[in-house]
C-alpha cells in the first residue's frame, strides 16, 4: 500500500543507494581530499568560479543584451533554453537522485544540497558548449575553431576537476554533468534546426502574399 501511495519517494531512494561506482567515487574524494591545503584549495576555488551561477549569470546578461541589441532572436531563445533551461533540469534531477556530497565536515568544507549531478559542471558545459555552437560557423580558419574548441574543453574539464578536488561531488556527479549537458546541447541544437526549416517557408509565403497584395493595389 505504501509503494503504491508513493513511488516517486521510494524511487529516489533506489537511486540515491544504488551507485556501481561507489568504491571508485569514494576513494578518488578520499584521496583529495586527504591532500587539500589553503594554496591548493584557493587556486580550485579560482577554477570552479567558471562554472558557479553567478557567473554564469554575468555572462547569460551580458549575451542576452548583446543579441537583443543585434535582434539576433532565434540565437537568444537558443541560448535561454540551452543554459538556463539545461540548469533547471539538473536541480530536478538533484532532487530525483537525492545523491548526498562526499563530505559534509572538514576544514573545506561548506557544501549544501545534493551531489547528483554536478550543477557548476552542467553549467559549464552548457554555457561554454552553446557559445561554442555559435562561434564555429563563423570561424574560418581551421587553427582558430580547434583553439576555441580546445578552450571550451578546458574550461568545462577544469570546472570538473575543481568540484572533484575540493570534495564538493563525486567523479560519476561530473561527469553525469558533462554528458548530460552535452546531450541537451544536442537536441537544443536539433529542435533550433527544425523550427528555422519550419519558419522560413512560413516566412516565405507570408512575403509572396505581401507581393501580391502590392500587385494587386497597383
């Protein structure tokens, strides 16, 4: 009776418990966190605010402006469901899993909320991927676009490897972000692509029957 009354509970519960990786995950936290010291901690520090909302939130501004001003709006819709949207997906997700932090008690350590999956890394990975996605039609030389992708790549893994480090997520929390975000990115990109195909007939036959109707007064 009560599984029945409540199978989204007891749901998350199994996959709160129920970790393949659990001896993998537990002993790579272990081990950073066994070597954090104040420099070390101060320079991950520095790396995870790439991926920390705040200033994910500068940038998304900034973009947003900047394509408002340039009345770029199919890429600013883009834009606001690839990144915020894919972060708001990830917060459900935290509450699905209910996955707890690798530690909750040491001298560098002042985590909140759930592990699973990793919210800086998403974050990351949309933010970097999806500006990505905008710069490399308009790159045309070949060293440019592998420099900025290898950049992108950068920023997201170093994002990663900071959450890892400082204890704040498991490994499987990163790269569930990463890959996540990366599947996101891509049906984002495939909807983008069908509802332009979609616009532009319309677009089109709206032009002709505007043709037409100046014929017609003439």
């Amino acid at each position: 009776m009560i599984n029945a009354l409540f199978p989204l509970q007891n749901s998350t519960i199994t996959l709160a418990v129920e970790n393949p990786f659990w001896t993998a995950d537990h002993g790579i936290a272990t081990w950073f966190h066994e070597r954090l010291t104040p420099t070390f901690v101060a320079v991950l520090h520095a790396l995870t605010e790439f991926g920390s909302s705040e200033w994910i939130a500068i940038v998304l501004f900034a973009l947003v402006l900047s394509f408002a001003w340039k009345r770029w709006w199919p890429s600013l819709v883009m834009l606001i469901i690839a990144v915020p949207g894919g972060m708001l997906l990830n917060e459900w997700l935290k509450l699905l899993v209910h996955r707890h932090r690798p530690f909750v008690e040491g001298p560098f350590v002042d985590w909140s909320g759930y592990s699973f999956a990793s919210g800086h890394t998403i974050g990351a990975t949309l933010l970097y991927g999806q500006l990505l996605l905008f710069l490399l039609p308009l790159l045309k030389g070949r060293h440019v676009r592998i420099v900025c992708v290898f950049g992108a790549v950068s920023l997201v893994l170093l994002v990663g490897f900071s959450r890892v480090a400082l204890g704040a997520h498991f490994l499987t929390d990163v790269l569930a972000a990463i890959i996540f975000g990366i599947l996101w990115l891509m049906l984002c990109m495939v909807l983008g692509k069908s509802m332009q195909r979609r616009t532009v007939p319309l677009a089109t036959s709206a032009q002709r029957a505007q043709n037409c109707t100046v014929e017609i007064g003439r």
